[in-house]
C-alpha cells in the first residue's frame, strides 16, 4: 500500500508529508485548494512527463517521494535492475529547473520507462478522464483478459506473434529483392561476365602503370644508362681502368711503406664499380625499345581504365568486390527457390504455434464472460441501475497483437432498451459505475496494492454516491483505496479522512478526528458554518 507521501516545492506546495492507512482513505476539500496537484505529483511517481513549470516559483527543483509497503510483486516484476523488498518500496522523482528529471527505485537510478513499467504494478490511478476508456476495445479486452488471468498464455502468443510478422516482413523483403534481382539479371550477369573475362589482379595496374612508363621513355633510359657504363668502364678514361692503374701503383708503392688497408678499401671500391657496372649493363639489356609491348600495355590499361570509369570507381581491388557481389546476387538468384521455401516453412510453423496460442485465449476469455456480466450486473443493480443489462460478447478475427478476439461490451440502463455498444448509450454517470464495478472485478486479478479513485464520482449523487461508496469500502477490504470526492455520501464511508486546504495560496493536508470529520462533511452537505442539524446528517451518513 502507499504508505507515505512527501512533497517538497511542488507547484503550489511548499512541504507536504501525508501517511495514509489501510482501508479507504478520503480526500475532500473546496474546488481549487489542491486537490489536483497531489494527483499530479503521485503522477511523477507513475512516471508522468515532468513539466518544468510544476517546480514552486523559486524553488530550483521539486521533490515527490512516495513510500510503498506490503507490497504484491511476482518474480517478474523484480527482475528489474533495482534491489526490491516485500516489505518497503520507496519511489523518487526529482524535477530541477533547468527541465532535468530523476527518478529512483530504493536510490537506485531508473528510466522513465522501467519507472512506468514498476510503478504501474503498485499503484492504479483512476480518473474521471479514465472512463473514456470504457469505450476502448481494446480497455475491454485487457478487462476479460485480467479477470481470465491468461497473462502467460498472452505473453507467449505476443512472442510468436512478433516472430511470426518478423519473418514475414522478411519473406517480403527476399521477395521483393529477387523479383528486383530478376529484372536485372541479364545486365548483372553481363556486368559478371565482363569483370571476369577481364582476369583482374590485384598490384596489375600500378605494374603496367609502371611498365608503360619505362616503355615510352626506353630510348632516353638506354642513352642515359649507356654514359654512365661508359664513365664507369671505358678503357680509356673509366673509372674501374683508373682504380685498376692505381690499384698496381700501391702495389709497387707497398714495397715500401705499410698501405695494406688503404690498398684494401681502393680494391673493394674497385670490386663494387666492377659489380655496379655489371648490374648497368643488364639494366640496358632489360630496356627495349618494343612498340608492340608498349601498345599491347596501354590496350590493358585502357580495359582496366574503362571498367573503374563505368563502375565509378578507382582501384582495381574495388573492381574485384564489384564482382565478387554481383557473383553472390547471381548465386542467391540459383538458390532463391530455395530459401524461400525454407522461410516459408518456418512461417508456417510459427503460424500453427500461433493459432495454438490464440485459440488458447479464446478458450479462457470465452469462460469468463458470462463471470464479468453477472459480476458487473449485480454491482449496477446495487448501485441503483436495477434494469441494467451487460453483455460481453466475443467475435474471432484475424490475428492481432492480442489474439484472434475482439471484444465489445454490450450495454442496456433500462428494461424496454435493447443492449448496443455501451459506448453509444451510456451516460457519463452511468460509465462511472460502470468503470467502478469493473475497477472492483480487476483490482485482485491485477495484484495492485493500491487503487486511486479522483472524482470518478462525477455524475452521481444521493443514495447511488452511497452506495458507489460502498463499492468502494468493498474493494478497500483487500487493496487500499485512496478516493478524491465532492461527495459527502462518498466522503462519509472512507476510514481515514483528509481534508486539502489553501492558506496564503499554499496548499496543505490535514488528518481529520472524528470531530473535524463530522464538521467536513457537515460543510459538504450544506455549506460553511453548517447547522446542528447538517452535522447531525452528517454523523448518520458516517454510522450508515
């Protein structure tokens, strides 16, 4: 249950600290004293947008902390990356003015979304906006489905189900892609076909980049190579002649004088000329002035140019993968069948998983129908629609998010009107009733520890808010309620008592004794400064 609830800075609260009990716990107050602002604060908790502007004018953040006890979560619900005890839960939401929002789980940071996802299994927050759902197919289908308590074999069909559409989007896209691919497939395998023949090798073009150049400057290297064999071998005037010459005069000079290592470095400077020149002459050797080489190169070339000019690309290694990919289109086309037969397969299997699963859920809904109708009945009759009828009736479709079924409450306030949509039909007091007694049917199934009523009284008055109040007081012996009324027959039947007031345009809460209490409830019957006889109404609508 909520246990406590502090407020700090929060539009027009400065610090507000409230401890509610178990059972039904009231909030009244005059019109424009607060009331909504508490709901919007115990919105920030529910994970609700944080708007900069709910921060009390300066301030420089607000603070709403909201403290859980006795709580009902299954394993699932604390799977969440945040360390969760049965016994106390305390939630956070700070707001700065900057537009920044936190919030925590037991200190723990959490996003927005697991802050939602956690707090809706505590808490139940119930407007009078809410009972516009009532006239959603789809708010009618989670209330079979809660009362069907068919979660696991809901959640297991809503797996399939995303596998299922997945793999068919899937089927679509090899479809659509090799439909495309057969268009194109004579120009791809031309375009194949082209590359191949072309041999591509990778290092080919800089080589023949490298040869043409040699090829077209042949007579130049020739020449300029050629002087230089002359200057290092000529017989007369070479360099190697020259060495040999002196290498013979240090040899006569050695007879006399120790010059055997500059004898040795002039030798290997000898030997590395002769060596050098060697290596000159087969360079000119290699050059050839060859035209027919030198145009075979530049035909090459050419082929090569072309294909990086048509696939706009730049290197032949990228004309390699160009190939190589249109390869494996070509492949997948040869095998298309195939993989398509083999997607199918699984599409089907998941299909007849599928079907298992929903024809499932229709079995456990169908059951609880009649459970819902007798349930909801009995509670409107008592609640002062003694002519109500409510059928919930259960047509399959095709296969949707939730199953094959869609459901659609079937709705009649008097005895001579024939049941139609009760979102045709019914009016804004009578949906209330309505929404409470389904709130009633649910509250157990949904494992919820608290339940919020606000205003959802509206469109209601004399004995039916009474009794209404009664509904309530029910739910309240197994979950506790929190309900915001204008009502005093509503008021009267809560067992903890809260009144919301403004003082100097700042709101507050005040736990009532049964005194104030009576007093309340007095005003609320008959206005300020109520009569001996308003608060002796008043003790009577509390002993009913």
């Amino acid at each position: 249950m909520l246990k406590k609830l502090y407020i700090k800075d929060y539009a027009l609260i400065e610090t507000l600290e409230v401890e509610f009990s178990e059972g039904m716990n009231v909030l009244t107050g005059e019109t424009g004293a607060g009331k909504s602002i508490i709901m919007g604060a115990l919105g920030l908790v529910m994970g609700a947008r944080a708007e900069q502007q709910a921060i009390r004018n300066g301030a420089r953040k607000c603070i709403v902390e909201a403290v859980f006890s006795d709580i009902l979560l299954s394993d699932t619900d604390k799977s969440g990356d945040f360390d969760i005890d049965d016994d106390e839960v305390i939630i956070r939401r700070e707001v700065t003015d900057n537009g920044k929002s936190r919030a925590f789980i037991n200190d723990t940071p959490v996003s927005l979304n697991d802050l939602r996802d956690f707090s809706s299994h505590l808490l139940d927050i119930h407007s009078q906006h809410e009972n516009l759902l009532l006239n959603k197919a789809g708010f009618q289908l989670g209330v079979v489905d809660a009362v069907a308590g068919d979660s696991a074999i809901l959640n297991e069909y809503k797996a399939v189900y995303s596998d299922y559409k997945s793999n068919l989007r899937e089927l679509q896209e090899m479809e659509q892609s090799i439909a495309k691919a057969q268009e194109e497939k004579d120009y791809l395998e031309f375009q194949f076909r082209q590359l191949d023949e072309a041999k591509l090798k990778t290092g080919e073009q800089e080589e023949l980049e490298q040869e043409l150049s040699m090829l077209e400057h042949a007579e130049e290297i020739k020449s300029e190579l050629s002087q230089v064999s002359s200057r290092l071998d000529d017989e007369q005037y070479g360099v190697i002649q020259n060495l040999k010459e002196g290498l013979q005069s240090l040899a006569r000079a050695a007879k006399f004088v120790d010059i055997a290592e500059l004898e040795r470095n002039i030798n290997s400077a000898y030997l590395d000329l002769k060596e050098a020149s060697g290596d000159v002459e087969r360079l000119i050797g290699g050059v050839e002035v060859n035209p027919q080489r030198k145009i075979a190169v530049e035909e090459r070339l050419n082929i090569l140019y072309d294909l990086e000019q048509k696939h706009h690309l730049r290197t032949i290694a990228e004309l390699i993968e160009l190939r190589d990919s249109i390869g494996s289109k070509l492949d997948m086309m040869t095998t298309s069948d195939e993989k398509i037969e083999e997607k199918r397969a699984i599409i089907a299997k998941l299909h007849d998983k599928m079907a298992d699963f929903a024809c499932r859920l229709t079995s456990s809904r169908t059951e609880v129908l009649e459970i819902i109708s007798n349930h909801l009945v009995g509670k409107l009759c008592y609640m002062g629609m003694e002519h109500a009828r409510l059928e919930v009736a259960i047509q399959h479709t095709d296969f949707t998010p939730s199953g094959c079924d869609e459901v659609e409450f079937r709705f009649s306030a008097n005895k001579d009107v024939p049941l139609a949509p009760i979102s045709k039909i019914a009016s804004g007091g009578e949906v209330a009733r309505v929404m409470l007694a389904l709130k009633g049917l649910i509250v157990d199934k949904m494992r919820l520890s608290t339940i919020v009523f606000d205003e959802i009284d509206t469109g209601v008055s004399g004995e039916m808010a009474g009794r209404m109040g009664n509904v309530m007081g029910e739910i309240a012996k197994g979950t506790q309620v929190i309900t915001i009324t204008h009502l005093p027959q509503i008021a009267a039947k809560g067992q903890t008592h809260f009144k919301v007031y403004k003082d100097n345009g700042r709101t507050g809460i005040l736990l009532l004794d049964e005194k104030a209490r009576i007093n309340e409830i007095a005003e609320m019957l008959s206005g300020k400064n109520p009569t001996e006889s308003a608060c002796r109404a008043a003790e009577e609508l509390m002993n009913l």
